[in-house]
C-alpha cells in the first residue's frame, strides 16, 4: 500500500483556518510524502480556489490525488482504504 500512497498528492484548501498545520501533519502521517502535500491559500472565490486546485492536481505526476478543506483532519490510516478501493476499481 505505501507505493499508492507515494504516488498520491494531496491538495490542502485553506482560507485562514488554523488547523492547516494539522491537516497537513494528518494527511503525512498517513504516509503521504510531505513533498506531495501542497496548499491553495486564501483563493477568493470558492470556486477560483477549486480551479487552482485542478490546474495543479493536472501538473502534478501522480496517480491519485486528494482535495482536502484545511479544517479536516484525516484520521491515521484512513487514505490507505479509500486507495485501495480506489485502485480496485
């Protein structure tokens, strides 16, 4: 499972919450390489937010990848499931 979680990069939407700092720490505790976390900050409108976070996730080389709200909180081993199901399907 480790390799499906290398090859995931994980988009951190924030506008100003003060969890961004844990949401990232979550999401790499997962096993998600910090360098494959990357943040859209403070995007106005939603919807502007939304095409950044596509335009990157179309740049990036990755064969999954996630659009995370910073004010979530991934829990520990909950990526490794969706993946899986995921690269099932």
């Amino acid at each position: 499972m480790s390799g499906l979680l290398k090859n995931t990069s994980v988009i951190i939407r924030s506008s100003g919450e003060r969890t961004v700092g844990l949401c990232g720490y979550a999401v790499e505790k997962n096993g998600v390489p910090a360098s494959n976390i990357h943040l859209v900050k403070n995007e106005k409108p939603f919807s502007q937010a939304l095409k950044k976070g596509y335009e990157l996730a179309l740049k990036l080389s990755t064969k999954y990848t996630f659009f995370v709200d910073a004010d979530t909180v991934v829990l520990e081993d909950a990526m490794a499931p969706m993946l899986s199901a995921m690269d099932r399907l």
